[in-house]
C-alpha cells in the first residue's frame, strides 16, 4: 500500500487537488443559486412548499443514473461533472435556506420596516445575516455529500479521485486495484474532513457569537 502511494504520489496529489477545487468551486456556485432561489420564494407559501418539494425529490435520484443521462447530451468531460456536482450541491442549501428566512420573527422585519429600510435592504442587512448560520450548516451537509459525489464523475471522465476509485473497481483482483480502491476512498475522506473544516472557520468569522448555533 505505501509503495502504491509513494510511486503515485504526485498524482494523488493533483487528483486530490481537482476534486477539491471541483467540489470548492460547485459549492460556491451551488450556494449563490441556491440562496437567490430561496430568497425569491420564501415569501410565498406555495412556492416554499414547491422548493421543499424539488429539495427532497431531488435528493432521491441516484447520482450514478444522472451522470450517465448527461452524457448524450454533453458528453466526457468536465460539464457533466460540473452540472451533477453542483445538482446535488444545491439541494440540501436550498431547503436550509428557506428554513432559515422564513425562520426569522416576523417582529425582527417589521421593526426594520418601520425604520425605513426596504425590502431588499431588510433582506441583505438583516434577514440573510440572521438566517446565516442555518444556511451554513446546509452548506456543510452539502460539502459532505457532493465530496463523494465528485468521485462518481470519474464515470464520465471528470476530474478528481474517482480516477482511482473506477480503475481499481474495473480491474478488482488484478494488481494494485485494491491499493487504487482504498486510496481515492481514503483522499475522499481526507478531503471531505480538510473542507469541513474549513466551513468552521468561515463560521467563526462570519457569524457573530450571539447567533451561533
């Protein structure tokens, strides 16, 4: 195993290095999606029960058949990887940021009313800052389940460690599969843990004491 990982290692590196920035970057898009939507329906019961509804559904479509239903349309590559990545990403975001808005005491909001502050400026100064911390926790759960959802692409020839994962598993019972197997498992694992705790430290420094939950 330490002879597998010490040949290869410069390569796991790298691997490690795009699934990281693959998972680091369709977070980010997946929240700012993910939010606006939120902040669009809140408001409205209907569409909040829509949103919930499509957050819950779309957690049920295994991720291996959406990989594979995108490849007609955009073949190998990193598009499909991408567009699965940050499907999956969205969800758990989503459903935690409608929770966290329309969580917040009305009281709260029509006091900022009353002082003039308009919608849009209650929304960005006072309502996303308070619900922070709920969509934050939503952006962690997110983290750890599209970490091994990256790994998946590896199907469509998306960047990352799933490289590893796919050519042991094709191979299983021929040399070095194994290694190969418990290397992009374990480099998952890793990774899943480094970026977790990352989104700690953007909490501390984001979220004031008295709200942190």
């Amino acid at each position: 195993m330490f002879d597998f990982v010490g040949d290869r290692f410069n390569q796991i590196l790298f691997s490690s290095w795009q699934h990281f920035s693959l998972v680091a970057q369709c977070l980010l898009l997946a929240t700012v999606l993910a939010v606006v939507t939120a902040a669009l329906v809140y408001r409205s019961s209907t569409l909040t029960s829509v949103a919930n509804s499509v957050s819950a559904i779309g957690l049920t479509i295994p991720a291996f058949a959406l990989v594979g239903l995108l490849i007609a349309p955009f073949g190998f590559g990193v598009v499909p990887a991408v567009i699965v990545v940050v499907f999956f990403a969205v969800l758990p975001i989503l459903r935690n940021a409608v929770v966290g808005l329309t969580g917040i005491d009305r009281s709260v909001i029509e006091a900022a009313r009353g002082i003039g502050m308009g919608r849009f400026r209650t929304l960005t100064r006072i309502e996303l800052p308070m619900a922070w911390p709920v969509i934050l926790a939503g952006i962690r759960v997110s983290a750890q389940m599209v970490m091994g959802i990256a790994a998946i692409t590896a199907y469509v020839l998306g960047p990352g460690l799933g490289g590893f994962i796919f050519s042991g598993l094709s191979r299983l019972g021929g040399a070095n599969s194994f290694e190969s197997v418990v290397t992009g498992i374990v480099a998952v694992i890793i990774l899943a843990l480094v970026l977790d705790l990352l989104l700690v430290g953007l909490g501390r420094l984001t979220i004031p004491r008295g709200i942190r939950v």
